[in-house]
C-alpha cells in the first residue's frame, strides 16, 4: 500500500519546497531527507508538516513525530498509508 | 556552536579574511587558534558569518546581477550596508567587532538563550512570551519565531509553546539579549560605537525592516541604534518588497533560512 505512494511523496516534497530541476525519480527513496540526503530543516519540516495534511489529511503533530515520520521517503509513504481518512 | 565550514582556498575568502584580520585582529581562516584574537568567541563566530556574507556579496558583484533593492534581516545589516555603499568591507567587519564585543557585556551578569519557535501563530505566542517575561525578537513568518530572554525564561517559554501546539520549540544559549528592550542599557556606548563611523549615502535603496522605509545616509546610525533594540520584521519586510514589485530575491549569507521563509510566506499569499 505505502509503495505505491511512494511517487507521490516525492512529487509532494519537490512542489512543497519547490525544488527546481530536480525530478521525484532523482529523491533516493531511502536516504534521509534531514542533515544528510536532501539537507532539509526544521522550516522545510513544517512546509512538509503543512503539504501533507492538505495533500492527504494526514497530521504530524509535532517534531518528535516529524523525526520519524520524516526519516525517509519510505518512512513518509509509511505514515500517511497509516493515517490517512 | 561551531565555527561554519567556510569556502575553499582559491575562491576569494583570502582577502576578507586579511580584511577581518587588518580590521578586527581576528582571522577567519584560523578561528580557533590559541591567543589569535583577544575577541570573545561568540563575537569570532559573529565576525565568520560577516566575512561569509561579504565573500557572497563579492561574487554576486561579478555577475550581471545589480540588485534594484537592498533589505537585510539582524547581523545582515553589515552586508547589507556594503551592499548599498554605505560602508566597506573592512569598515562593517570592524563596526561588528565593536558591536559584538559592546553587547556581550551583557552576557556576563546573565545567561541569555534565543528560542526558536515553529508553527504557533503570533497571538499565543506572544501571551507565551509575556507569561515568561520574554520578547518575540524576529517574526519570521506567520509561524516561524525567535523569542529571546533569560535562559530559564526561554526555557520555561520554550516548554509552553510545546504544551500550546508548536510544532518544535528549540531553546540555545546566546551572549546577549539582542533585538531585545535590555540593550538599551548599553545605548549610549553603542551611539559612541556607530557615531564613529562615515555612512555613505546609498548607491541602491536600503529598505529596514521596522517601518519598511527606505534610509538615507542620515537614517543609518538611528536605525542601527534601533535594530539592535527592535525585533526584525522579516515578514512585513518580503511583503512590502513584493508589493513594491520585487519579484527575485537573493539571499547572501549562511544557509537559506530567508528564502524558506519566503516560501511560506508565498504559499499563503
């Protein structure tokens, strides 16, 4: 189930931060988005935070979830399949 | 904290260091070693995100890209009065040496912290800040925040605003309150400080971020004066520039966070 969201995710992630020239197929599907891999941050986590409940209804209510949830693309994918209504 | 990476030999930082060494007695490419500078190392580390600044700004003279406007967000004041011509490079370098070191005066009869506070609004976040005798010193975006205080005060606010739904609440410690109130009991050795210096008037405009207003040269000392008291109204500041019909911006400095911000900022426009 949370495979076949896994496009998905990555196209939310590149439209919620805008990631210029970089194609969903280009996101490693298990490299960390935080620190290493994408290099994100706490403002990006929020973007995401925000994006993903609009996208799919699904919360990430606070940092130390966003940690996990926000692990991997995998771990996103994972998340919302979990959640969503 | 660390000092920052800083760019590779052979990219042009060489001479703003020899600047910052010429003008400050610091070198940025050596910040840690022993008995370098007599300079505090929270003022070192202020001075790195200077030169950084400046070595960003010296590229971006190279290219075609003459920015129609200038803004700048807390210590970006310094590049962003090179930026407009108001001041050279080892003339900022030194004004935020003295500055610094003026400031983290304060630091030395209290612990300060800044706290970072993510995904609550402004109204209850700032009945945190009253409720822990703290100030909101940079309103980033509508959910994106720095309170500043003493450290158990930002502590204590920094735990309310995880109880009140923040997103994240990270509390780190700091030299002095800044853009706080409490600076003004520094005030007159900081006029003494910016009073010492010639401020050109403006090549391209220099927008501030309390009143959006554009400065002359007259203006520069009050405002800086200001800014050094006043939180930083970043919000207000890419909102005005917007409506002025900006539309690019380049961020010069460490990281991206100004360019995040103005990524929510847009996506709720």
């Amino acid at each position: 189930m949370s495979e076949e969201l896994i496009p998905g995710v990555k196209q939310l992630i590149i439209d919620a931060l805008r990631i210029e020239g970089m194609k969903p197929e280009e996101i490693d599907t298990d490299a960390p988005l935080f620190g290493e891999g994408l290099g994100l941050d706490s403002i990006d986590a929020l973007q995401l935070v925000v994006a993903m409940e609009k996208e799919y209804g699904v919360v990430v209510p606070d940092a130390a979830t966003g940690t996990i949830v926000f692990a991997s693309v995998r771990s996103m994918a994972a998340h919302i399949a979990e959640n969503r209504t | 904290m660390e000092f920052p990476e800083l760019p590779a030999r052979g990219h042009g930082f060489e001479e703003i260091a020899r600047l910052c060494a010429v003008a400050t007695g610091f070198d940025p490419l050596q910040p840690e070693e022993p008995g370098a500078s007599q300079l505090l190392r929270s003022v070192r580390l202020q001075l790195c995100g200077v030169a950084m600044s400046l070595f960003h700004l010296n590229k971006l003279k190279h290219t075609e890209k003459r920015p129609d406007v200038v803004t700048e967000h807390s210590m970006g004041i310094y590049a962003a009065l090179v930026a407009c011509g108001s001041l050279g490079d080892g003339a900022v370098l030194e004004l935020a040496s003295r500055i610094g070191t003026c400031v983290a005066r304060l630091g030395e009869k209290c612990d300060y912290a800044f706290g970072s506070i993510v995904g609550l609004t402004e109204t209850p976040l700032a009945s945190i800040a009253r409720n822990n005798s703290a100030c909101i010193v940079n309103h980033n975006t509508s959910r994106h925040f720095l309170l500043c205080g003493r450290r158990e005060s930002i502590d204590c606010a920094a735990k309310e605003a995880v109880s009140a739904g923040a997103f994240s609440a990270n509390a780190f410690p700091c030299d002095a309150p800044l853009h706080t109130p409490l600076i003004e009991s520094i005030a007159g050795d900081l006029e003494h400080i910016i009073r010492d210096y010639e401020y050109f008037p403006p090549r391209i405009p220099l927008v501030d971020h309390l009143a959006q207003r554009q400065l002359t040269a007259a203006d520069i000392p009050q405002f800086l004066m200001e800014d050094l008291c006043s939180p930083v109204y970043w919000e207000k500041t890419y909102q005005s520039l917007r409506k002025m019909g900006t539309t690019t911006f380049v961020e010069v400095g460490f990281g991206q966070a100004l360019s995040k911000f103005n990524r929510w900022i847009d996506s709720e426009s």
